[in-house]
C-alpha cells in the first residue's frame, strides 16, 4: 500500500480511504468485514460525515469498530460537518442540506454528535463539508480553538472548497488546514484540463475551480478524490459503462498488463498525479474494494496515463 503524508504533518496515511457513506446499506456484521478487509490490504483511513444516512452510517460504523478485531487507533477518523440536511430531498445514501451552517454552535453540536454515534473520544480530523456563503472566519477559528483544546478534534481541513475560500479562512485559524476534499477522477478532470488549454478560447479552458491542484501542492494539503469511478456528480460509474467504449477499453488493456482490475487503473491513474492525492473509496463490497486498492501499487507510465486521459474524451491542445 502507497502512503503519503496528510498535509504538511509527519502523519503517514494510505493512498486510499473508505468512505462510509454507503454503510448506512449495511448490518454491522457486513460493516465489521468491510472494516477487518481493508484494514488487512493497509487502509488506516475512515471519511465519514455527519449527515451520512442521516448519521446512521456513522453509528454502524462505531459498532463495526466496536466489534472488530481492531483497535481505535488502526484508523485515522475523519468526518465531516456543517450541513443541515433536507429529509425530503434525502433518501437513502443521497443526502441533500437545505442549509450549510458555519456558526459555532452549529460545528461544536455535530462534532458532539459524530463522537457519540461513532463512540468515539476524539477525531483524527474534521472538515468542514461545503462552503457556507454565510460563514464567519473568526466564529470558526473560535469552534475549533475549542473543539481542539477540549480534546475532540486533532486536525482540521475543508471540503469542496476554492483557493480563495480556504485563504480566508485560513487566515482566521491558529490551526493548519491539511485537507481539502475535491470530486477527482478519470472523468471529471476540470481542474487539469484548464490548465493544459491555458490562453486558449474553447470549454476546456474554463477555470471552474481557481487553480485548486496547484494551490492546495503549494500550501500542502492533501486533495482527497472523491468520487473517483463517477462520471457527472452522481450521474453513475464509468466502469463497464456502454456510454465509455473507449475508456473502458483503454482501462481493460492497462489492467490487462498490470494483472488487475479497471477500477485499479482508475485508482492508479489518480495517485500518479505527483500532487500525491489519497482516493477516497466508497464501496462496500468488500471484494470491489480490494480490487481497488491494488490500483496503489500499479505505477502507469506518462504515456499511459495521458492515454487514460485521452481515453475518457480529452485531448491536448
């Protein structure tokens, strides 16, 4: 298993996490194998959030743990918050807010709430989950001053945000943001595309997200690919797709030579990336997940992953 340090800390993490939002799907038996399986492939980092089915998943989660043959500190724990959720947009796995909160008494209330359905004493880290238009910087520095001091919180980042919203904030903050969660993959390369049509005129030239890759290798947080198998947002999978001949099969002939599978090129084509990325996994099919997580330890060549890239539809300019 690859690992990389988390931000600019000393802590070694694995290139992939499992994202828990789907073991909201699970009994805690099935949550507890899902645990123990990657856990043995060297996986030592949990992504959770608050409004992950409503919580449940993060309450399956704590007795999954609870039941393993595993210890708390296994895994680095991380979750999310700041999202008040819409019950009647949300629906199993898919949750949707109908409001992001900031306010202090908003973030110390989920921190409280995710310790105790996860039964935990502290996390390892905790973003906060979308940007809130509203958000006082000084009001945030204010929660997690006391959330760290108080023992709750070890670490600190963000989710979905752009370079100039992770300034601000920073500039309020004693602590160091060390993540910043971003939808990443084969087919949604926004961020690379831009900068290989620089000073041109076309769609791909479009600058959708402020340098994000370039500011977050310069300020040293770790991107967190979410998503990574996704075509759209939550439009579905790439793989094995009939809407990706080309990319499946590109996919099917590098995994062919490294004697894996298409999801392991799709997890390797992202760790290439020499801004040293961590793929967050959100499958819970124990088997899947393997398959996976042995896209950590395939190196593609340059060739081969401009072929990926040039596979999924995009080109040079």
């Amino acid at each position: 298993m690859k690992t990389i340090k988390l931000g600019d800390s000393q802590l070694g993490v694995s290139a992939v996490a499992l994202g828990i939002m789907r073991m909201v799907s699970l009994d805690t038996s099935a949550a507890t194998k899902v645990l123990e399986t990657v856990h043995a492939k060297g996986v030592n980092f949990i992504d959770a959030a608050d409004i992950y089915g409503n919580g449940e998943s993060e309450r399956i989660f704590g007795q999954a743990l609870k039941q393993a043959d595993l210890k708390r500190d296994d895994f680095f724990i991380q979750s999310k918050g700041g999202i008040v959720l819409d019950p009647n947009r949300s629906h199993g796995d898919l949750v949707f807010g109908k409001r992001y909160d900031f306010s202090k008494k908003h973030i110390i209330a989920a921190v409280d709430g995710i310790l105790q359905r996860m039964q935990l004493d502290y996390l390892d880290g905790f973003l906060l989950h979308r940007p809130d238009p509203l958000m006082d910087p000084a009001e945030v520095a204010a929660a997690f001053d006391e959330l760290q001091a108080a023992g709750k919180v070890r670490h600190f980042g963000v989710s979905n945000f752009n370079p100039m919203q992770v300034t601000m904030l920073q500039a309020a903050l004693s602590q160091k943001l060390m993540v910043n969660q971003l939808q990443f993959g084969v087919m949604h390369t926004g961020p690379i595309q831009f900068g290989l049509h620089t000073n041109m005129q076309d769609d791909s030239s479009v600058n959708h997200d402020g340098e994000i890759i370039e500011y977050s290798r310069l300020h040293h947080m770790t991107i967190q690919a979410w998503s990574p198998y996704q075509y759209g947002t939550f439009a579905g999978t790439y793989i094995d797709n009939p809407k990706f001949p080309k990319l499946n099969k590109k996919l099917q002939e590098l995994a062919d030579k490294y004697a894996v599978t298409k999801n392991a090129i799709a997890t390797a084509w992202i760790v290439r990336h020499p801004a040293n990325m961590q793929v967050i996994l959100g499958s819970m099919n124990p088997q899947h997940l393997s398959e996976s997580i042995a896209g950590t330890d395939v190196h593609l060549t340059r060739q081969e992953w401009y072929d990926v890239y040039f596979a999924a539809g995009n080109d040079l300019p």
